[in-house]
C-alpha cells in the first residue's frame, strides 16, 4: 500500500516536471526587416561573422547590448534589435486604442492563446527595443499616432495585405487587418479605420 503511493506521487511528479518543460519549450522568434550585420560579439561592430538576408525567422538564443542571439546556417552571433521585428502566432485583432488618449471599445474581449513563458519573452524583448514605457503599451497591442511601422507589426503582428504608393519622395502604405486600415506616411502611422 505505502509503495503504490509513493509510485502514484512519483508518476505525478514526473507529470508534472514534463508539463513544465512543455511550456518552457514554446519560443520567440524574430524576422529579419533588412540585411543585417551577425556579430561574434554585439559590443564590438566590427566582429561580423556573416550577412543574414532580409524575411528569415530566428528563434531567439537570448539577448545582450540591444542585440538578439540567433543561429544562422550553424553560426550562433548577433542581430541588432532595430534590424528585427518579433513573430508572433496569428492571434484574434486586439481593439484599436490611441494610447494617450485612452480610445477605444473596450468591450472587446483579448483571448490569450499564448503560454506565460512566451508572453515573458516577448515582452522582455519589447523592453530592450523600445523601453519600460513603449513596451507595456505594445505588448498589450494598442497603438498610437506617431509610431513607426516597427513598432505596429510589433504590436498587432504582421498585416494581410499592404498597399503602397509613392508621389515626389512620399511613401504612403495601406495595411490591411481583418477589421482595421492602418495609413503610414513615411513609415509613419498617421491614422486608421475600419477595414473597407
């Protein structure tokens, strides 16, 4: 009798040390925006090891100086954190919400499909790109005029579709979400709407 119980607490416990495991095993991964320099070491800027191509996804080995730790074709090096744009899995659109002023409908309900140790990492993340005060915003998916386009796909993840146009050194883009329109004058976002 007292062996099956001390057999059913071991088998508990491994349970319990395996789901733990499985949380810790979801990851953060980061999109090249642009050509970007691999470092051997991110305090010294002449240290590259390689060029890593713009549009590849890295899951992320950790971060040092504003710099993310990637493995690229089995080189472990840096990426500078401006030359990144987080992944995230494709979530339900978070309410649009101008965050000086505090708009927007909060009746909308925000579901968390994500793990806490994802959600930490990111938001770690966030904090060593854009600082405590812009972090917290974005990690709660609100946006404001006057943020890059960086800063958007940070927040809401990346668009369905983008329109751009150009007219005497003015880049306008068009992103489309499911719900919303988000207009960018020079990288810049100068308003939305709902999606037409």
């Amino acid at each position: 009798m007292k062996d099956n119980l001390y057999f059913k607490r071991a088998v508990v416990t491994t349970l319990f040390a395996l789901s733990a495991l499985l949380l810790q095993a979801q990851t953060q991964t980061v999109t090249t925006n642009a050509v970007c320099r691999l470092l051997a070491d991110p305090a010294n800027t002449s240290s590259v090891l390689m060029y890593v191509p713009a549009g590849l996804e890295f899951e992320v080995l950790g971060s040092k100086d504003n710099h993310i730790l990637i493995n690229h074709e089995g080189t472990e090096g840096y990426v500078s954190m401006d030359n990144v744009t987080l992944s995230q899995p494709v979530v339900e659109e978070q309410p649009i919400t101008d965050y000086r002023s505090g708009t927007g409908d909060e009746n909308d309900i925000q579901v968390n499909y994500q793990t806490e140790s994802y959600q930490q990492a990111r938001y770690d993340i966030l904090v060593q790109k854009y600082g405590e005060r812009y972090a917290r915003a974005l990690f709660e998916h609100k946006i404001w005029k006057g943020i890059d386009h960086n800063m958007v796909r940070d927040s809401w993840g990346k668009p369905i579709e983008i329109k751009r146009s150009v007219k005497s050194n003015v880049i306008t883009e068009e992103w489309i979400y499911r719900k919303h329109r988000l207009v960018f004058v020079n990288d810049i976002l100068t308003q939305w709407g709902p999606a037409r």
